[in-house]
C-alpha cells in the first residue's frame, strides 16, 4: 500500500536581520548595510574570534556570509556597519513560528529566516478555525500561513513535495508571494516533477560544505541537471559519500520529513461576529461564548488551564492576538471569563473585530487551591445555566433545530444604529449561530410623493388567503437622519416616525447609501425602505 507523498511548505524570510534594523531605524533605508557577528550563533552557525559578515543588504554585492568583515569594508568603504543583535531577530522569528505550530502539525525550522511545515493532513489553519485538510487549497494554505508574518519583512513560501524543492520555490518566488510544485492529480510522477523544477537551480543552493560546492564547480557541474546526469559511484569517488545525498536531492528525491513534535492537546474554537465592532463588550461576550463552548468539550472535563491565545481578524488590517496567561488555572468557563476580563480592562482595541478564535492551553489535572473546598454563586449560575440548555435542546426538537433561548447582551445602549445596541446570545454554546444581531430591519413597502411616505403595505392575515399586504394612509410626525460616514461600512439613513388612521406610530428608514446592499454592518437586502423599532 502506497503512503500518501509528503506535502511540505517552506516559509522563507531572506536578511531578517537587515529588515529588522531598518524597521527600528528607518533613516537606513537607502543606504548600504553590513551586520556582523564576533561570537558563535547557533543561528548563523558562525564561529570565529575575528569579526564577520553575519547579513548584508540587497545592494552589497559579492560580500557573503562569514566574510571577514575588514575585507568587506574594504570593498564597501561607505557602508554602515552594524554589530548583528541575533537575540532579537530570534525572537522576532520565534514569535511566528510559535503561531504557526498553533495550527500547523509539524514545524522545524533551520536557521533564522527559514521554517519547515508539513501540510500534508492540514486540519486548522484559520485562526485556529477547524477546517479539514479536503476543504482547504494550497492557495489559501499558503495566504494563511503568511498573514502571520509581519508585511515589512516580505516573507516568501514554497510548496512541493519535498523539503529541499519546497525551500527553492520559495526562494524563487517574489516577495510576499508563494509558488507550488506538486502533483495536479493522482498518478502523477512526482519524482519527475520535482526533477523538472529543481533542474535549473546553481548548484550553491545545495546543502553541503562550500568548499565541496566550489570543487564541483572546478569539475564543471554548475547547476542541478548537471549533477543529476553524472553516476553517483563516479561521484563519490571523487568527492566522497557525501555527496550520495546532495545527488538525489538534484535528482528530485527528498525523503527528509519533517518531524512531528510533542503532539498538542490545546482546545480551539472559533466565533464570527454579526457585525465589525469596536465595541469591548461585543468582544467579551464572544470571548464567554467561546469559554461555555470549550468547557463542556470532553477534552477540558475535570481539567483546569491556564493560557489562552487570543486572535482576532481587525477590519481592513493584519491579525491581532494576545496571550493570556492566568496566575491561577480556570477549572470552569465563568472563571475563566473573570480573569480575562479583568486582564482586558486595561487594553484597547486596534479597530473593528470581525471575528474571534481562541486556543486554550497548559492543562493540569486539578488546581493547586482547594477552591472545591468552598461553595460559591457561580456554581449555582452554572447548575442554572445548563438546565436552560436542556430546555432549548428539548425546545429544538421540537423546532427543527432552531434556537429558542437566548440572553440579550447590550453593547452600546445610545448607538445611533438600533441593531447595533446589543446582541442575542445562545443559551446554548454549541450552537452554530451563537452570537446573533437584534432589532434588524424588516423589508417593508412604502410609497412616496415628493420623497415624503404617504402610505405603507401592513401585513395583515385574511382567513381565506392567508397573508396579505394592505396598503395603509399615514403621515409623518417625527424626521432625522443619521451619516455614519467613518464606520467599517458607512451607513447613511433617513428616518420616519409614521402614525396611521388608527393612531399606532411605526418607525421607517429610508436608505440613503450607494451601495444599498451594504448599507448595514449587517446584511438587509437591496430594498431603499425598512421598519426598524427605534
């Protein structure tokens, strides 16, 4: 039985050291950069007792990695030299590998600037979101995986079957950018493939000592296709059993994998909201919905956890994400969520959240406190709060399903919008739609002279035709407008207050937006008039 062929994504970040330097001093920009290094670093893998090149700038030509730095101040006599602060470009690329191994399953990295991930049963990539390996392509894999690395140091990924062919595709790629080399369809021979792609590639891309590389230039073989055409035993001959492995890389064959690490049991969920909001409240409550959800999961029964990675998709800008980590562990959902509302009171939010993902992590079996010891009211609120789940699963049932039993959480009580004031809230967290909007505008039929409404179809039921519209005489009594101009979807309304024959009053807007289909931060359909309880 065949073993299903490896998928493997290399993310590649070329002169990390150079794009961090310049991201903390703009003013060297345009100007020719060499940093060095004097002592060993596991990163660069440069031992010397003499000052060497550790990275360079586009613009610094023939200058290579571990160079002298006295020869290459002498070929760059205006250059800026700065002394290469490896600590802190490590921990700029230990920040995304440790949010890429939150949803990829296996990460290695070699060296600064290059990680290697095995996507080949990728099953959450989306801000901890589950998706499974079947529903997710290479080209949302790779925009995925990139969104995680910060624009100013211009990643790259390539994808292929192979980890040395997946590290040339991102090499060869733009900035930014990812390139695939892998099969299109079953039965396709990989090998071959790979074989085609890796041809043309300088042999200086191999990994092997430099003194072996420049050996095979001196006996004529300069690129991939050139040490493919040559028998391996005359090889090895000449340049040792080394080079057996280097041969069958530019022959396309890679069997290096990726290893897989310690295997993760952290909980992920994922909520997205009705609307873009900047709103704390509107992030708090997705946040408690997100802690009922994952505390009744069998994986989080009789444990307690202490650390939960916040993410959250900002409108029109990059993910932002916190870490929370709890002195003490939180063995339920309400305690959990009075610690991290607590930690939250003192931050502010970037802009409009969209949606929000949460991986709970660092379980043990039982807290260190006997907090069981003691009774309080928040387990009274629990007992509570799952008998009402019982009585909405019976009510759906009968239902079809749908949800009966909500709380209603009010978000910002003078908000000019009326669906935006507060927020319906599932008693039940597994449900699929557990935030939801209120007050949404109902479609309704409105006719017009001169711009002002005179009469509106009211539903009405008649037992002989079920539900009809009748139309109804009314006439203003009230009158304002709203221009939302600076939300994430700018809103402009116009609103009535009707009274009818019989007196009631009905509130009616009439939508003033361009784009009437996006004239809500939720979705009403394209009709200009609605009825909306003001």
């Amino acid at each position: 039985m065949n073993s299903e062929p490896k998928k493997i994504a290399c993310l590649l970040i070329t002169h990390l050291g150079i794009k961090d330097e310049i991201r903390r001093h703009p003013e060297l920009a345009d100007r020719d950069l060499i940093l060095y290094t004097q002592s060993d670093s596991r990163v660069s893998r440069i031992s010397s007792v003499r000052p060497v090149v550790f990275d360079v700038s586009k613009s610094v030509n023939d200058v290579p990695v571990g160079m002298p730095l006295a020869v290459a101040t002498r070929r760059y006599p205006d250059s800026v030299v700065i002394q290469a602060n490896v600590s802190s470009y490590g921990k700029v690329f230990a920040e995304i590998v440790s949010k890429l191994e939150k949803i990829v399953p296996a990460v290695q990295v070699e060296g600064l600037g290059k990680a290697y991930m095995d996507i080949t049963r990728i099953s959450r990539i989306s801000h901890t979101k589950m998706i499974n390996s079947a529903g997710v392509n290479d080209a949302e894999i790779s925009s995925r995986i990139l969104r995680y690395v910060p624009n100013y140091l211009q990643p790259r990924l390539g994808i292929a079957h192979g980890k040395f062919p997946s590290y040339l595709a991102a090499a060869s790629t733009n900035s930014g950018g990812a390139t695939r080399v892998v099969a299109q369809k079953n039965g396709d021979d990989i090998t071959r493939i790979t074989s085609d792609f890796v041809s043309s590639f300088s042999i200086d891309h191999l990994p092997i000592e430099w003194k072996i590389i420049a050996a095979l230039h001196r006996f004529g073989i300069h690129n991939m296709s050139d040490l493919a055409s040559y028998d391996l035993g005359i090889l090895q001959a000449r340049f040792g059993a080394k080079i057996s492995r280097v041969w069958q890389l530019a022959k396309g064959i890679d069997i290096d994998r990726v290893p897989i690490g310690k295997k993760r049991d952290d909980v992920y969920e994922y909520i997205s909201l009705p609307f873009a909001s900047s709103s704390k409240e509107v992030l708090l409550t997705a946040i408690d919905s997100i802690l009922h959800k994952a505390y009744r999961r069998p994986e989080l029964k009789g444990r307690y956890a202490s650390e939960f990675l916040l993410e959250c998709s900002i409108f029109n800008a990059p993910v932002w994400s916190k870490n929370i980590v709890l002195k003490e562990p939180a063995g339920t959902s309400s305690r959990a969520s009075f610690s991290i509302r607590s930690i939250f009171s003192a931050w502010d939010l970037p802009g409009p959240i969209e949606d929000v993902a949460m991986s709970i992590s660092r379980f043990s079996g039982e807290s260190g406190i006997q907090l069981r010891a003691f009774t309080d009211s928040r387990e009274d609120s629990q007992t509570i709060s799952e008998m009402f789940v019982r009585i909405d699963r019976q009510m759906q049932s009968k239902m079809n399903g749908i949800n009966s039993l909500y709380r209603i959480v009010e978000i910002d009580s003078v908000h000019p919008l009326p669906e935006m004031r507060a927020v319906k809230v599932s008693v039940d967290s597994s449900s699929s739609s557990s935030v939801l909007p209120t007050n949404m505008p109902e479609e309704i039929k409105v006719f017009e002279s001169n711009g002002i409404p005179v009469s509106i179809a009211v539903p009405s039921r008649n037992k002989a035709i079920g539900m009809t519209s009748i139309p109804t005489s009314v006439r203003p009594v009230d009158m304002w407008k709203i221009d939302l101009w600076w939300m994430p979807v700018p809103v402009k309304r116009v609103y009535y207050v009707l009274q009818t024959d019989a007196l009631s009053l009905i509130t009616v807007f009439k939508d003033l937006s361009e784009d009437i289909c996006e004239s809500s931060p939720v979705n009403v359909s394209g009709s200009r008039w609605y009825r909306q309880n003001y």
